[in-house]
C-alpha cells in the first residue's frame, strides 16, 4: 500500500472460535497505523460478509495515501449456544 496511486484494499478472513446463534455485530477498529506524514491520511476499515461462523475484515485507502503497516482489531457482540440450550421437537 506504499505505490500512493489509486485505490487499494487488504481483505482478511476471520473465523469466530465460538459460532454464535445469528449472525453477530461488528465492530472493527485500528489499533494501530504507520502512515507517510507527507500526504493525505485516507483510511477505512469495515466488516463484511459477516455471519454466525466470521466475517471479513476489510482496510481500504486511496488517493495519495501511503501506507507502510497496519493493525487492525475486531469484536462482535451477539448471542452464542450454551450447553443448557435445548429445543423440542
């Protein structure tokens, strides 16, 4: 992400250790980022495609931006299956 022309986006995905019973809300967040002082600072970070097994994290720049290192962190709020759990049939 350090060529400063054109848009540019890293895709990751994430896998839950827990599945959650409905698909749960992200939130992302950076936790930490080494950018060029000498142009604009663009950056978006996002969640998509999110379902009760993961979802993918999305950081995009554009533009002039130069992007040396990122770090982005997650968490996801939503209701997971407990073992007293149990349905009739």
């Amino acid at each position: 992400m350090w060529t400063g022309k054109g848009p540019r986006e890293l895709r990751r995905i994430v896998e839950f250790d827990e599945h959650f019973t409905c698909p749960p809300v992200v939130q992302t967040s950076l936790s930490m980022l080494d950018i060029d002082q000498s142009t604009n600072h663009r950056v978006d970070i996002s969640a998509e495609m999110v379902t009760e097994d993961g979802f993918v994290i999305v950081f995009r720049t554009w533009g002039d931006t130069k992007i040396a290192r990122v770090r982005a962190d997650w968490t996801a709020f939503g209701p997971v299956r407990h073992e007293d759990d149990w349905e009739l049939y």
